[in-house]
C-alpha cells in the first residue's frame, strides 16, 4: 500500500470515528462506511481532503450544522478581539517605552 492511500485512509477513518457520535447514526453510517473507504481507496487520484470526499459521498457537501456556523463566527469574533487587543498592546508598549526606557536606552545616554 502506498504511504498517501495509507495516510487518506487513515483520516477518512478518523473523520468517520469522530463525526459519528451516537448509535443511531452508527447504525446508518456502518453500511456506507465502508463503501466509502473501498471508494476512496480505489480512487484513482485521491483527493486532497479526505473529509471533503467523505462528505461529498454522504450527501452533505455544501451543507453546514448549526454549531459549525456559530463555531466559524465565534472564531471570526476572536480574531477581530485579538486584532483589538494588539494594537491596544502595542500603544501601550510605546507609552511605557516613553516613560520607562529600557536599560540599554539609559546606558546610552
């Protein structure tokens, strides 16, 4: 087996070991699942997400869940937080800057 059939392998298993949470949905999957895996395997050029493929073949591309959403506009409200908060950073080093200078700016003057 070649080491990429091996490593896409690895993570569809992995995307179906984590995705499936309940045993209804165990149920469901079982059968599809590895009809998926022997797809994927037999795939000729494999693809370079394995999660999309699985997706793709469980009819849920293109679909997003709720908490995937609030999930993506969380991080989206993160990143602008931080961006706040660097640059309320970085003015506050040049406040300090000007009232307390570093000891290799004292030595020099």
């Amino acid at each position: 087996m070649l080491p990429g059939r091996e490593t896409c392998l690895l993570q569809a298993v992995r995307v179906v070991r984590t995705s499936v949470s309940s045993k209804a949905k165990v149920e469901r999957f079982h059968n599809g699942t590895l009809q998926m895996l022997v797809a994927l395997y037999e795939e000729a050029e494999k693809p370079n997400n394995a999660l999309d493929f699985l997706k793709q073949h469980l009819g849920v591309a293109g679909q997003e869940s709720a908490d995937t959403v609030a999930l993506q506009q969380e991080l989206r409200d993160m990143r602008q937080r931080w961006e706040l908060l660097a640059e309320e950073n970085k003015g506050l080093k040049n406040r300090l800057q000007r009232y307390e200078p570093t000891q290799e700016d004292g030595a020099a003057e």
